[in-house]
C-alpha cells in the first residue's frame, strides 16, 4: 500500500490508494478523475468516495496544462449555467467575461442540463476553474472537481450546497422587503405573490421578506396570496389567472421575477383589468424587458453583471491562491434597489 488513509500520518495519497479503497484498478480511477465517460455510475460513485476517505487531490500536471497556463496565471475557466435563455443569465455572462478578459483568460460556456455529466466536461479539458450560475453540484461532483484542484464559486445556488463553498448572491430577503414596503406604502393591502421554485433558497428569501414587511407595517386587514410558477410566463399567467378568480379583491401582484411579472400582465389583460389602474404590478430582476413592457415594470434591481464579474474576481483569487491555501470560504452579498417605473400606482377607491 502506498498511501494512508484519511485520519492515519503517513505518505500522501496516490492513485493506487483510492483505488485499493475504491476495489478496482489505477486506470479506473484515472479515468474516472479525467473525465472518463466509460465508467459505470456505480464504480464512478465508488471511486469518489474513496477519493474523499483517503483525502487525494490530484495535483496540476503539464501534461493537462495549458500552455499559457501557470499557477496564478489560468489560461481557460468554465461558466456553467443551466439556459443562455434570457437576458438575465446575458447579463451574468457579460459580467464574467469583462473581468475574465481584463485577465487575459478564456470563458469556455458549458450547460449543465438536468441528467448532463458538465463535470466531466471540465475535467476532460484544462479547466483551471468554474463559475456555476443556478445549478446545484452534487456531494460527489464537489468531490471530483476539488480531487482535480478545480475550484468553483456559486453564482445564487438554489438550495443549500452540499458544502461550503465560495458564492455571490444579493439580498433576496431585502428585495422582497422593499417591493412590499412599496406596495403598502401605496395604500395596498390585498396583494398576490408569485414566487418561484417552492424550494430554491432566494425565491423563499424574496417571499420571506415581502411577508415580514407586510407583517411589520401592521396594517389590520392586510391579506397575501401566494402561487408558484417555477419562473415560468406561462405558469405565472395561469396561477395569475386563478389567483384572481378566488381573490377579485386583489390589487396589487409581486412577482418573484420580472419574466414571470410579464406572465401577470398577459393574465391581467385576459381579464380586462388595467395595470396599474386596477392592479399594480412589481417584478424582480431588473432584466431589460422591464422597461420595455407596457406600461413600464416596477422591479427590484439586482445587478446581475456585478455578481458574474464579482464571481469571476473570486475564482481568479481562488486559482491564485493554489490548491489548500487556508481562510474563511468567501461570501459576498450585493445589494437590492427598487426601481419605480409606471405599473404601480395607489389603489382604486
């Protein structure tokens, strides 16, 4: 045996260790840290767990090197993403590529659909580190890119990660705070929320944060409907649509995202009601179909190329660092503003 397991002093950990640990051979377990696609999900599972019982991490090599590459100097990164859809993941990946080339250093755009093995894509080519926008690595895809030294850094993850690693986000609980302080300050008290993903960490903070400012205001006959859309158009319009149906009396609709605040303009003018003569309306994002919709969106503004240029900053300080450099796991948060256009005004009497 020529490595310890993890908890035992002793020589570092080597291939022939994790694959001693894992029940199958060196190649296999090369195959599985490069990438390899011909590995069973079961052996490739065993494998990493091996890898972070015995505690090896594979260190850089010139043979997976960049040319240009060194160690504080990357020569390629990796975006990840789950859509290009949309003008609010355009804005993230403008963010990151104007740092990214300010630092001479190549984006590489990877989609992480839902069953797609992106990790393997990174570790098959000489991805000096990632940027991750709205997906959620696995405890065994966090396991795989550290054994290979790819750091990674989260861009508004949707759950919790499975561990602690570096992130940029903003104030969701802030931004639901101030779309409804808004809303109130306005004379609205019966309003609908929709939100987006019942589950995803800053749908919850936006809708937290709204209900706090509501319940703070105290206002005696305040009322919030609450309907979940995943951050669809179309499903915002149809929960709209019911929402509406049950409560005529309401006046005033957050919505978690200005995508789905245009589905709650297409479920108002279905019913012949005026925004924001019969209804208010406030989105979230800030994206550039806010100041295009008619009339024009009230929104919470998120500066979403910050976040990816703040994200790429972090990683480039990560790769820079090297592999095991000590420290507190960076957080950083950026602030929320709301942005009055013409879709609120003060209820009806």
């Amino acid at each position: 045996m020529t490595g310890e397991a993890e908890g035992h002093r002793g020589p570092r950990p080597t291939l022939s260790t994790v694959a001693e640990v894992a029940g199958t051979s060196v190649p296999t377990v090369s195959k599985v840290l490069r990438g390899g696609t011909d590995v069973s999900p079961a052996t490739r599972m065993r494998v990493l767990d091996a890898v972070r019982a015995v505690g090896y991490s594979r260190r850089a090599s010139a043979a997976l090197a960049a040319p240009q590459q060194t160690a504080h100097r990357p020569g390629m990164v990796d975006l990840v993403v789950n859509h290009v859809e949309g003008s609010w993941a355009n804005r993230v990946l403008t963010g990151v590529e104007r740092v990214a080339s300010e630092a001479d250093v190549d984006v590489v755009i990877t989609l992480a659909r839902d069953g797609s093995d992106w990790v393997s894509r990174l570790l098959r080519r000489p991805s000096s580190g990632a940027v991750v926008v709205l997906v959620d690595p696995t405890s065994s895809q966090f396991q795989a890119l550290a054994a290979a030294h790819i750091p990674v850094v989260l861009v508004d993850p949707m759950t919790k990660p499975a561990v602690e690693v570096p992130s940029v986000g903003v104030a969701n609980w802030d931004g639901g705070r101030l779309a409804a302080e808004h809303l109130v300050s306005l004379g609205h008290r019966r309003m609908g929320l929709i939100a987006g993903g019942r589950t995803h960490v800053y749908s919850r903070a936006r809708v937290d944060g709204f209900r706090s400012a509501v319940e703070s205001a105290e206002v005696a006959d305040a009322a919030i409907h609450v309907g979940y859309a995943n951050w669809d158009r179309g499903l915002a319009e149809r929960e709209t649509r019911s929402m509406l149906e049950h409560h005529q009396d309401i006046t005033a609709v957050f919505a978690c995202s200005d995508i789905m605040a245009l589905g709650v303009y297409d479920a108002l003018a279905s019913a012949g009601r005026s925004i924001p003569g019969d209804v208010s309306v406030v989105g979230f994002d800030d994206v550039p179909e806010a100041e295009w919709a008619r009339p024009t969106l009230t929104t919470i503004r998120q500066p979403s190329a910050d976040m990816g240029g703040a994200a790429m900053r972090m990683l480039l300080g990560l790769v820079a660092a090297g592999p095991g450099a000590a420290g507190a796991v960076p957080r950083v948060e950026m602030s929320t503003e709301l942005v009055v256009r013409d879709s609120t005004a003060a209820p009806a009497a």
